[in-house]
C-alpha cells in the first residue's frame, strides 16, 4: 500500500500542507508514521477523498453532452489565422489547448478572458508514473465507461 508525505499530498491534490494537515485533524484523513517517523498519508484512502473533493463547480455554460470531463475555465490566448485557431484555457490548477477552427472561435466570441467549458471526451488516456529507477513507465488503455 503507497504512502505519501504530507507535502507530496498536498501538491498532488492541488492544496497547501496546512490544508492536508486541517484534513487528518478533522478525521477527513488519517495519517501514520513512516520508518522515518515521518507523517504519511495512505495512498488509497488519499484517492478516495480526492474523488470526494472534485466536484465540477456548476455553471450556466454548456448544454446537455456525453463528456463527462467538463472543465470550467476562462480563455487565456487564442492564437488563429484564416482557417485555424489554438485556445488555450485555465481551469483551475489545468491548462487545456483546443485546436479548432477560427470561424468557431469567432462564432463562440472567445477571447482572452471569456468563460467557457472546455469537454473532453478521449477514447485513449495515457497513464505514466516515476518508477522506481526515475526512468519511468507508461501504460495506455482505451477508455471505458
């Protein structure tokens, strides 16, 4: 079972160690002491509470979609010339990059600092870890729902 420091769940989750710390006092998440006597957190149970704190934030924007990966955000550079554009979105601690064509991006009036939703629906997701030489390892698989 993996374990992770504090510092390392916290960077992970997008929040501060104090944040992390504030969880396993409330009971949202316990913690144990390594061989290092180091505070760890268990790996697993940092992924559940991970699941359990991603909530999309609700928006007006958008219609009815298949895409369950719905990412609101604000236009951060549109990059287009006559026939295609790149749209470059922050959504949350996220940077998505849409290609798509200019007459869309004139269509939908997106521009530095429009709102807007960003779905992705992918049928590969490529998943890569460190490994335990720092050479690294990647597995894909074709998305099923």
């Amino acid at each position: 079972m993996p374990s992770l420091r504090i510092r390392d769940a916290a960077q992970l989750l997008g929040v501060s160690d104090d944040t992390v710390r504030r969880w396993i006092d409330a009971g949202s998440l316990s913690a144990h002491k390594d061989e290092a006597g180091r505070l760890v957190v268990d790996g697993a149970e940092l992924a559940a509470l991970a699941v359990e704190q991603a909530r999309t934030p609700r928006t007006q924007l958008g219609s009815a979609s298949s895409a369950r990966n719905r990412f609101p955000g604000l236009v951060t550079r549109v990059v287009a010339d006559t026939v295609m554009a790149q749209v470059e979105m922050q959504c949350g601690p996220f940077t998505v990059v849409s290609l798509m064509s200019s007459e869309a991006v004139r269509e939908l009036g997106l521009r530095p600092g429009s709102v807007a939703v960003a779905s992705v629906k992918a049928t590969t997701v490529v998943v890569e870890t460190a490994g335990e030489s720092g050479g690294g390892a990647q597995a894909s698989a074709p998305v099923r729902r």
